[in-house]
C-alpha cells in the first residue's frame, strides 16, 4: 500500500478544507491546453473536483445519460488505474450549470468514498476499485431543481457527510473503515443548504462546524451532539466556512422565502402569476417526477393556515422554514430586495446559544458570492464573485483592507485554492486567474482552458488539477511542451 503523503488533497478543499496546499513544491504561474501540461484525460460531464491521496487522483463524471464512472488515475503519470461505472436509473432534472456528477470524492492511502443520489455512499478499494462498502441514503429531493452538490468529508476514522434537501436534511458520520452509521443528526430545522462540514479546534477540543439555515452549529465528533450554535445566518447557505486558529469565518448571501417562492414557482411559465401558489402549481414547476406526499404534509400542514390550499403572504414563510428556526427576510419586509449578505467570524470551543457571546464580528458587504467560499490566508480574507470581482478583508476585525477590484470575468462556483505563493481562481469560463499572495494580491497570470470550470481545483504532489466540465489537467511549472 501506498503511504499517504504530506501535501495529499483529501477532499473538497483539500487540508483542513481550507484551499490551502501543504506542499511546497512549485506550482505553475502561466498554463493553457498546450503550455506546462504534464497530462490531462477525458472523464465525462461532472462538477464535482478531484482529489489525491497517496500518489492516486480520483474523479467522478456521467458516461452516460444514466451512468456515472469513477475514475482513478496515476497523479503523476496520468496513466488510468482503474474505473467504475455504475447505472444510476431515471435521474431529476437539474441546473444547466449543475451535473448529477457533483460530489467531490474523499480519499487516503487505503479507500476511496464516493457519493452519488441514487447510489447512496460508498467505500472502493483504492488500489483496484474494488467495493469494499456502501451505505444507501433517502434520494435528496429539491424543488427548485438545483440538484445535490455536496462531497463526503475525512476526519480522522470518521467519513463526514451533510445532505440537507427539501425533504430529509442530515448529517452523517460514518466509520470510515466499516460504513457503520456511528451517530446521525437529524436536521429538520434547516431549509436546503451546501456547505461542508469542517473540523475547528477551539479550547483544547475539536468540534465539527456546519453552516446551515439561521445557524452555525459545532458538533461533538464522537457523538454528533450539538455543543454549541450561533443564530447568525441567513436561508440558503451555499459556501463552506473556514476555520484558523480557532475561529470560524463565513461569508454569505441569501434571500426571502416567500420572494424565492413567489419569483420562481408562482411567475414561471407553469404557474398562474395570481401572487400564491398552490400543490398543482409546484409540481408543475417541477415538471414529471412526483413530488414526495411527504414534502407536501410538511410544508403545507405547518403553512396553510386557514387550509384553502394555496400558500400566500406570511403563510410561506410558514411553510418552508422550521418554525423555531426562521432566517432571512420575512414575507412582510420584502420591500425592493430581499437579498442579504454579510461576512462574519465566530469563536469556536462553545457550549449552548454563543450568539451574544462568541460572535467576534459581522458586516455587511455587497461584496460576497452565494456559492464561493472565502479563501482565509495571513489574516485576511478574499472573496471573489460572479464578475471576477475581488474585495480583501482584515480578519481580525473584519473591515476591508483592498477595495473591489476586478481581476476576471464572468460566473464563479469553484472556491480559491492556493499553494507556492500564489492563488487559483477558476471561472466558469475556462479561465483561470493567477494572484500573487500577499499584501498586494497581484494578478500573475490569466489562463484559458477553453471550456467551463464549475469544480474547485486541487494542488497536490507538486501538481495543479483543474477539472473543466469533461477533463481533467494536470499542469505542473516547467512541464515538457
């Protein structure tokens, strides 16, 4: 077996999922299809990044219009170890911009884990791809056809793994080794949320951090108790935190309830624009595939309050946000926006409400992206968002420190990385820029790869991996041309 390695790239995000390589090998400034290319293969349509572990890459993609593959590959040669292919059945409609190919695999030394809707969560081999385990989970079901996106998550002989959908939102911690479930948290107080969990040690312990509707919640890793929660969040939480040196950064962006509802049900095409909707108008909106009778027994039984069977005004509020949980802006205060986004850093090591206690800071900013995490680095915060457009940020009390500026074009989904001195932004144009990092945040470099990235890249073993919407690169500094 090959030994895990330093500088390896786990899964989304890689080290303490912060973007952030512990290698210190030399990474590419400028790269294209054709300059400091070490090697690259066709993998399929997918969204989902790769990740490195122990000299092995691996990576997920659809092969089909119901089969998905994973694919394992030497990281250094590019020479394919092995693949599996799997028939997923009938799948939903998605986002154009989403893939049913969207998880990040996890990986070390011994396993590979893998998640995919219909499939469940599974462990391979990762030496020969061969199944070692799989725990099946409920099917995610979204209303809105955003589809699933999130990734399983390492720590130490845990798989970590958050799905929180319309219909049964929950984290999961596995034993990495059996795929026994060791504890699970139901979370039926969240309304549909992206971000990963992280691992922050505050206070001589560690605590699994997860962001979610209204709240940042730290767990207990051996039991999945909630030690400790802060009510400082909005509806829709999309980006993953960061935690450094115990405290744990987010930035946000989220809307209205009843504004999403009304905007995108009742004033689509399918629906009858009269400022409410009704069960008929909702599965109209999602078209052919049935909507669970659970969701509906939900929503409407705790939102429709006079029981005429359509949904209106505070009454969607009701219904799709938990009623001890409400985040975002409600029906009544919509006015011109109802939008909000702020950045915000929390103390970790918590126990109970920290909400008046350990919230060191929170700011407004026009400045954050609704899926793009913040890239935290020598106490400062970067964001970027759709447009190319950069803001830096001290962490220590949060105020800026380099105004907006735009060092790109176009939309973004994949988060920074950084390794050698410099940081990765990939659009999803094809073009990544390169930024020195420090004080200055020069822009090194603008490189095309001609087709869409929506993955978040990896560094690992010297190497830069960047997935576009059917390859996967490597590029390495001073690569054979």
């Amino acid at each position: 077996m090959a030994p895990a390695r330093a500088d390896d790239w786990p899964h989304f995000r890689g080290p303490q999922s912060s973007g952030i390589s512990a290698g210190d090998k030399p990474l590419p400034v400028s790269f294209s299809p054709t300059e400091n290319v070490r090697w690259s293969a066709e993998v399929g349509d997918g969204v989902g990044g790769a990740v490195v572990a122990a000299g092995r890459i691996f990576v997920s993609g659809m092969t089909g219009p119901e089969q998905v593959s994973l694919f394992a590959f030497d990281a250094a040669t590019g020479k394919k170890l092995w693949s599996r292919q799997w028939e997923t059945g009938r799948l939903p409609e998605v986002h154009r911009t989403n893939s049913h190919a969207s998880a990040t695999p996890a990986a070390d030394a011994e396993r590979v884990f893998f998640y995919f809707t219909t499939l469940g969560m599974q462990a391979l081999d990762a030496r020969t791809g061969k199944d070692v385990w799989r725990q099946k989970l409920p099917e995610p079901f979204f209303v809105f056809k955003w589809g699933a996106g999130m990734s399983p998550v390492l720590h130490r002989d845990l798989l970590l793994f958050c799905q929180d959908d319309d219909l049964n939102p929950a984290l999961y911690a596995f034993d990495k080794a059996t795929g026994k479930l060791r504890w699970k948290d139901d979370r039926l107080d969240m309304a549909v949320n992206y971000s990963h969990p992280v691992v922050c040690t505050a206070n001589g312990r560690e605590d699994i951090v997860v962001a979610g509707t209204g709240m940042l919640i730290g767990y207990d890793p051996a039991s999945g108790r909630r030690r400790w929660f802060a009510k400082t969040l909005l509806r829709n939480i999309k980006t993953t935190p960061v935690c450094v040196d115990g405290v744990i950064y987010i930035s946000v962006q989220s809307g209205g309830i009843a504004n999403q509802w009304l905007a995108s049900v009742d004033q689509a095409e399918t629906g009858n624009h009269d400022g409410k909707v009704d069960k008929a108008e909702i599965q109209a909106f999602v078209g052919e595939v049935p909507i669970p009778s659970a969701f509906f027994e939900r929503t409407f039984g705790r939102g429709d309050l006079n029981k005429d069977g359509f949904l209106e005004g505070r009454e969607l509020d009701l219904a799709f946000l938990h009623p001890d949980n409400f985040a975002g802006v409600p029906f009544t205060e919509l006015g011109d926006s109802a939008a909000e986004q702020f950045i915000l850093a929390v103390k970790g090591g918590g126990e109970g409400d920290v909400t008046k206690t350990h919230v060191l800071w929170k700011h407004p900013t026009k400045h954050t992206d609704h899926i793009v995490s913040p890239f935290i680095s020598d106490g400062r915060m970067l964001l970027i968002k759709d447009g190319g457009i950069t803001t830096v940020f001290e962490t220590k009390q949060g105020q800026p420190v380099q105004a907006a500026k735009r060092v790109g074009s176009g939309g973004y989904f994949a988060s920074p990385v950084a390794g050698d001195g410099k940081i990765y932004l990939a659009g999803e144009n094809g073009t990544v820029v390169v930024l020195d990092d420090s004080l200055e945040y020069r822009k090194l470099a603008s490189n095309d790869l001609s087709e869409a990235i929506i993955a978040t890249p990896a560094i690992a073993d010297g190497g830069l991996f960047i997935r576009t919407r059917t390859k996967l690169w490597r590029f390495d500094a001073g690569a054979a041309q």
